[in-house]
C-alpha cells in the first residue's frame, strides 16, 4: 500500500467510538488508558461501557462530538475527543465533570460512596499557552499543594503540540496513532512502538479504512464537522465585525461628545478672559471722564476762565 494513502482518522469521532467503545477491544482500551493515565495496567481489572451505540443519525449530526463513558473498576472515565474548538470549552468541560460525579450517586447513598471521576479530553486545537501537550488538573490547597480529594481529574491532551514537546513514549505513541492520517503514519509508527495494542490498532484501523461503507461515513462525517468549523469560524467574524462597528460609532460618539464639552470649556474661558479685559477697559475709561469732570468742577470753583478750562481739557483728552 502507498505510505500516502488516506485512511480512516481515530480521532475522527465516529471511528474512535468504533475502536474504544467495542466491548471486543477491552485489551486495548485497557492499555490505553493505562497509558494516558499512567495507571498500572494489572490494576484495571474490569471495563463496563455506557453510550457506545453509533445510531445512524449521530452521523449526519453537524454539532456534535464524542462522549464515550466508561466504569473502570468502580472509576467513571469518560473521553471525549473534540476536533474543533469552541468557546468555554474548559467551563464546559468542567461542568460535564461535576454532572457524571453528582449524577452516580443515588437516593439514600452516603457521599462517601462517589466515585472517582477522570474526564480524558484529546482535542486537535490548542487550548492553554504551553508547549506541554499534556495537561493534568487536580484540586489542591494553592500554598500547601495539598489535595483535596483524589476524585477529581481532568486530562487535556492537545494533539497540535505532539511535535513540540517530548516526555512520555509510551502515551506519545498513542495520540501519534490517535493523530495518523495516511498509511506512511501508520507504518512509522508501527517500525517503532513497543506496545503490543498500538500494533493490533494499527490493524484495526487498516481493516476500517478498507471497508467502503465506514469510508464513505468517515467521510461524511468529516465533512459535516468541516461545516461546523465553517459555521463557527463564519460566526465569529460576522460577531467580531459587528463589534468593531459598535466600538467605532460608539467611539465616534464619546469623541464628539468630548469636542462639545471641551469647546464649551475652552469658549467659556476665552468669554471670561475677553470679559475681564473689555471690563477693565471700560473701568478705566469711566474713571478718566469722573476724574475729567472733577477737575473741570475745580478749576471753575478756582475762577479759571472758560477759555482756560478749554485749553487744559484739550490736554487732559491729549492724555
């Protein structure tokens, strides 16, 4: 077969569902999950499934994603894998976990009797600002680190930061096999890994790929998760276009708001400055005519003639 050759993608929801969530696979899904959580495989005894039935419906779905629950030894697991990305992932997430953590518990129960829950999100987008692809939440005391109960968890595994970050081989195979699209994937790692269920995967992926009709589904369902993206990314830029439009005419507003009161401030203080020097103009003009007439008034009073007064009032005027 030719290494470019595509085939069916496990991280494309419906084909993931049909490996991790086959009752036929339990070796596999043991492993792992012994991997990404870094449990000991000979301590996951027993594997029950909820929700695995691929309903021809979920298909033509076009917003929808994977919610594969587990019970692994009285641990509710739940994966989820998400190809595109959305907003309030994380609150969402986060809500889904404290859902199945109330939700097992029954009428009459004791608190005690809740059970562990882990929440694995493999999600092809990047979500937090490290190189890390591996992120693990607990709940824990912010000084002491000390944890508060073991029966929180939640895994993100972010498959873009594969090639950017190194630490774990074993859960590294994994999310390579979960992230191959073509047969060249699939053969380089199948030349390199040790697990034995990532090899028997591998085939099981080449079987699927195979079979024309879960091609022509994988397909179609892919396409539908295409107009998602679409759908969204369409959404965005009609919301973030509407915003730059309100900013700016509120912008505009606040601007001419500002000129108006600014022009107001700036004319009321030229008025009163203009004020104040045509007041002060006037002040002394009035006080020369008063002081003019008093004069006149004394110089009569004196005896001056007429034609004296005349002659010193045309110097005062000269003044």
């Amino acid at each position: 077969m030719d290494k470019d050759t595509k085939i069916v993608k496990l991280k494309l929801d419906i084909i993931f569902k049909r490996v991790f969530g086959n009752e036929k696979n339990k070796d596999i899904i043991a492993a792992f999950l012994s991997d990404l959580l870094e449990i000991p495989r000979e301590s996951i005894k027993a594997i029950y499934f909820s929700n695995v039935e691929l309903a021809p419906e979920y298909i033509d779905q076009k917003f929808s994603r994977l919610d594969l629950k587990l019970d692994v030894d009285g641990r509710i697991i739940n994966i989820e894998m998400q190809v595109n990305s959305e907003p309030f992932f994380k609150e969402r997430t986060l809500f889904y976990w404290a859902k199945l953590y109330s939700d097992d518990l029954r009428p009459g129960d004791e608190y005690g009797e809740l059970k562990q829950t882990i929440c694995i999100n493999i999600i092809n987008f990047n979500l937090f600002d490290c190189d890390d692809y591996h992120s693990h939440f607990k709940i824990l005391e912010s000084s002491r680190k000390e944890q508060l109960t073991d029966k929180f968890a939640i895994h993100f595994f972010e498959l873009r930061k594969l090639s950017k970050f190194r630490k774990n081989r074993r859960m590294e195979d994994w999310l390579n096999l979960i992230n191959a699209e073509t047969e060249g994937d699939l053969m380089a790692l199948q030349s390199t890994t040790n697990i034995p269920e990532v090899q028997n995967t591998i085939v099981k992926i080449r079987e699927l790929s195979a079979d024309e009709k879960i091609r022509w589904e994988a397909f179609y369902r892919e396409k539908r998760l295409h107009d998602e993206a679409t759908a969204l990314g369409g959404a965005r830029r009609e919301g973030r276009a509407e915003g730059e439009a309100i900013g700016i005419a509120k912008g505009r507003a606040e601007g001419e708001a500002i000129g108006i009161a600014k022009g107001r401030a700036e004319g009321e203080a030229i008025g009163i400055a203009k004020g104040r020097t045509e007041g002060r103009a006037e002040g002394r003009a009035e006080g020369r005519a008063e002081l003019k007439a008093e004069y006149l008034q004394l110089m009569r009073q004196k005896g001056f003639s007429e034609e004296q007064i005349r002659s010193l009032s045309e110097g005062l005027n000269n003044d």
